[in-house]
C-alpha cells in the first residue's frame, strides 16, 4: 500500500512537470528550453500563472499521496524509510573481498578466481558467480589444517599427497570438464593465518605439461563461512555458518550461559527473508530441542522475540604459578626415566621450549580442531611450530598462538 501511494505520488508530479514543460514551448521556443532549467521554469510558472497554474495544481496533488506513503513507510519500517533516503539503494562499486594475486593459466586459459576458501581440509579458489564455475581449482588435502599451512610437494613424491582436481566449464557444454591428480604434480602453499578468518601466502601449482595448467602468486583465502564487519560478525551474509552464529549467541544469552553446544543445522534454503528451524543444542551437557522462527531485516538474521540481554565479557583466569615454582625441575635429558607428560602444561612449555622439541604433541584449538605432530620450536612471533610428515617427502606445519590452543598435550614420555 505504502509504495503504491509513493508511486502515485511520483507519477502525478512527474505529469505535471511534463504538462507544465509542453505548456512553455507552447508558449515560445526559447520558454521551452529554457524551462528545463528549475530556475527558469520558476520565472515561466509566475510570468504566464495562468498558463501554468493547472500544471502546478496538479503536481500540488501530488504531494499529498507521496506524503501519505512516506508516513506509512516510516510508521512500520523506519529502516528502509532511511535506506532510501541515504540512497543505499544506488548501484556502487563492488569492492573484492579477497585479495587474489594468482598469474597464470588453467587448461591453457587465464586464470583469475575471484573466491577462495580452506574449510575443512579443502582449498578451493573459483573464477565465477554461477552455480557452475567457469574454472576451479580444488586441493583436498590428506586432513584438515588449523592454523598457519606449509605443503610442498614435489613430481616424485609418494605415499598420501593432496589431492587436486582442475575443473572448467566449455561454452558448449552445459556441465563442467573435470580432471583430478594424486601425484606427479608440483605444490607449494606457505599461509598464515589473519584474523579473524582468513588465510594469507604463497601458492604454487604445475601440473603435468598436458593440463596446461601453471599457477603463482598470493592467495587469501576464508576458513570459514562467516563475514565480518568493523569487526563483527555481518549477519546479512546469507550462509549456514551466519545462521549458525546467530542461533548459537541467541540460545547463550536466553540461558545467560556460554556453554552452548549447537548440534548440526538442518537443511536451509538461502537466500531466504524467513527460516523456520529445529534446533538441537546441548545446554551445559543436557540435550534441549528448539522450535526457532528466524527473519532477515537490515541488520541480518535474527532470531523473532529475541529481547534477551548481551552476556557479561568474560573474565580472564589467572595463571597458576604457584604450584608450578613448587615442582622441582626436571632434567632436560633424562636417561633415568622420568616422564616428562606427569607434569607437561603450556606455560613450562614457554617457559623452556628447547626442552619439549622434537616430541610428538597433540594441540586442542578453541574452534574445535586438532593439530598433531612434532614441536619444532617458538617463532618471532610467539607461536609453536608443529610440523607433521605426511607419508613422504611433503610435510604440513600448523603455527598456532598459544591464545587459541585449549589443550595442549605431551603424547611422548
């Protein structure tokens, strides 16, 4: 109703500049064109009223529907009232969000991906927004990485590589060409990570002389499925890590606890403007199911009737120095037998890393995953260096910061 009005209102006072630009070239050809200019047109409607006065009543009219409409507008959405007005509306120049410096060429073509993401163990950087790619690269590698990723492969490695599959789609075609790889390639991908969920480095790839396939530069890449901004969470991006998110901050602040658990989402259709979902999540260990109504507005996904308040920040834990001063220490080499897992903890690890290096450690990410391998050392940066052998010449590094390691395990006496 409310955009009916306003289109009304429009059209009638478009109709009567239009009527009142006919009436000055029918009054002479130099009133005519000069009335296309507001200023003049002003002059024309108080030198020859008479001629013009219809022409204003009408665009007078159409005020009044055009008012009406906005009033409506406002009373139930002030949101997009204000859109409008701001003239978020107009189309602007999309800005990419990754930064994607590959040269090169696949199946004998430019390549030029404008998407790229590492989730779950597979790299993917796509050139192209339909359903299909236009070209795609995939590498699955042997496990999922967390962390800082170094990969280096070579043509004559053996045992368990990445896997890479190149895919194209041909104008002729209506499905993509596809060819997949587990050796005889060349790789080389050294990523850092950058907060809050990205990836950033070298990446190297030749294929056999057949693909015609040669790529080289800098990659970002996401490690997840969230955006961001100004910091935040973006809650408009349409995705299942998006929807995720909300529902999980929406069932810690309605139980005021942030030992939420949400169990997989079931299937969602996005784009969407409305989702009706049932939620399972475990609430400090007991399994609770939810019936959640979920809408879009211009802020993002939100959960209806949420009016709970934001959770208090959590506090940070001091550090238990006292009983470690007390243990006496332990040898850096000990031949006598003494394991050293009995009282293994980060903060020893810190404190002397020459004395942990080269043994097998297992590290908990507060994300959930798990990276295992030998204790190489502590970079510049204060990160620990965990290297693991994949079977063969290539090798996989994780270089986490000790803030987002839960649980750090010494699995060697």
């Amino acid at each position: 109703m409310e955009a009916l009005l306003i289109l009304g209102g429009l059209l009638l006072i478009l109709a009567g500049f239009v009527w009142l630009i006919s009436q000055a070239f029918a009054t002479g050809l130099l009133w005519g064109l000069g009335s296309l200019l507001p200023p003049v047109t002003l002059v024309f409607v108080f030198r020859h009223w008479r001629v013009a006065r219809k022409t204003v009543v009408l665009s007078c009219l159409g005020f009044i529907p055009l008012v009406v409409g906005l009033s409506l507008l406002a009373n139930r959405d002030a949101d997009r009232l204000a859109a409008i007005f701001s003239l978020r509306w107009l189309p602007t120049q999309v800005q990419p969000e990754l930064n994607l410096g590959l040269r090169g060429q696949l199946n004998g073509r430019p390549f030029a991906p404008q998407q790229g993401e590492l989730i779950s163990g597979v790299l993917t950087l796509r050139e192209g927004q339909g359903f299909f790619a236009r070209q795609e690269v995939t590498i699955r590698l042997p496990e999922p990485a967390e962390g800082a990723l170094r990969v280096d492969v070579l043509p004559d490695d053996g045992g368990t590589l990445p896997e890479v599959e190149i895919a194209w789609l041909s104008p002729e075609r209506e499905l993509p060409e596809t060819r997949r790889l587990d050796r005889g390639y060349t790789l080389h991908l050294n990523l850092l990570p950058e907060p809050p969920n990205r990836l950033k480095g070298d990446f190297h790839l030749v294929l056999p002389a057949q693909y015609q396939t040669s790529l080289n530069g800098v990659v970002e890449l996401f490690t997840d499925r969230l955006r961001y901004r100004d910091g935040q969470v973006d809650r408009r991006h349409d995705s299942r890590d998006t929807i995720a998110y909300v529902i999980q901050d929406y069932l810690q602040r309605r139980h005021a606890s942030r030992d939420v658990r949400l169990q997989a989402l079931p299937g969602v259709a996005l784009p969407a403007s409305e989702l009706a979902l049932e939620v399972q999540a475990a609430v400090e260990g007991q399994a609770q199911a939810f019936t959640l109504q979920l809408g879009k507005n211009e802020q993002g996904w939100h959960v209806r009737g949420d009016d709970y308040p934001a959770l208090p920040a959590p506090r940070a834990e001091p550090m238990k120095r006292a009983a470690d001063s007390e243990a006496p220490p332990v040898a850096t080499a000990s031949p006598s037998g003494i394991d050293r897992r009995l009282r293994f903890s980060m903060e020893r690890l810190l404190r002397d890393p020459t004395r942990y290096e080269h043994l097998l450690v297992r590290a908990h990410t507060e994300r959930g995953g798990v990276a295992e391998g030998r204790f190489i050392g502590i970079d510049s940066e204060g990160q620990l260096i965990i290297r693991r052998v994949i079977q063969g010449p290539g090798q996989a590094s994780y270089n986490l910061t000790p803030g987002e390691i839960v649980l750090l395990e010494l699995m060697e006496p």
